[in-house]
C-alpha cells in the first residue's frame, strides 16, 4: 500500500480542562492528584496519561485548549502525558463553554485531514461543522467529556474503533 508522506494517522485533539484537568469534582473523583500551576491548583486525572499513550499509537496527538504552550510546560512533566504535542493556536483564548471559537483554528490546523476531538465543552456548531466534514468524507468524530471524570477508558475504545475506520483503505 502507498503511503502519504505525511503521517497516516488521523488527529486527536486533545482539551485539557474537564479532559485531564478535572472539575465540579464529586464526592469519588477518579483517581489523582492536586498540583498548583501558575498559582492555580488543577486535579489532573491520573490514569488519562495511561489512556493518552494509548491514544497517541492510532493518532497524531494535538493539543487544542486554552493552556496552548502550557500544556507542553506543564503536562508532560506533572502527569506524565506524552508530550511535548503539537499546538492548535488561537486568536483569543477560547474560555469554558465556548469551543466553537476553537473552530476557525482547528480548520487551518487540520486542512482536510480525519480528526477526533475531546473536550467538555462541545455545542452544536461543532456537532454541525463535525456533520459537515462527514457528508464531505472527511472522517470526523467529537467525543465530548464531563468535568468531573474527564477521558475515560469508555472514549479510548470509541475513539480507537474511529481511527481504524479513518484508516482503512477506501
Ligand atoms: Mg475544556
């Protein structure tokens, strides 16, 4: 089988807030740890470092989240994520709740290519913009997290069966 030059992998874009950073925590929150960064604590979420090396044998990893550069200064070293990832950068930062800004960067940043996206704050311009690359045949899936339990090992298996799909020959 010919093979692009570039990497064959689809992208996964990776949110940090509400993925691996977790939030409005209940009273059993998966397993972590507290770390303070730049002044503010983040429980960061043990076990998405295990799921994100998993992850990143079937996709190329991207880290798409406000932090942008920080997640790189930070992440790799205190959780243990592979790292350091390539960046989707934004003209302004995004905030909780408003990922449809993330959009316009994640277009110029996937050109075309099958993309998975996590992330806690997912509204129904990305599910519309996510439907539109599929009726063009660019594979696409959202995976969309809650704060409070971040990436499990339930979205690894979906988004593994989404890079098989993304992969195979048409
Ligand atoms: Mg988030």
């Amino acid at each position: 089988m010919q093979r692009m030059p570039e990497s064959p992998r689809p992208i996964l874009l990776v949110d940090v807030d509400g993925v691996l950073a977790l939030f409005n925590l209940g009273a059993e929150p998966p397993a972590g740890v507290w770390h303070l960064i730049e002044g503010f604590p983040y429980y960061l979420a043990t076990e998405t470092a295990t799921l994100l090396h998993e992850a990143a044998e079937h996709f190329e990893l991207v880290w798409c989240t406000g932090w942008e550069d920080r997640a790189n200064d930070h992440l790799p070293r205190l959780l243990g994520v592979p790292g350091p990832l390539p960046v989707v950068y934004f003209d302004r930062n995004p905030g909780r709740g408003n990922a449809h800004w993330k959009l316009k960067a994640i277009d110029a940043f996937s050109a075309g290519r099958p993309v998975a996206w996590i992330d806690d704050a997912l509204n129904d311009e990305c599910h519309r913009w996510a439907a539109a690359r599929m009726a063009a045949g660019v594979p696409t899936l959202l995976v969309e997290t809650e704060p409070h339990t971040g990436f499990t090992a339930a979205h690894l298996v979906q988004l593994i069966d989404f890079a098989g799909q993304a992969t195979s020959p048409a």
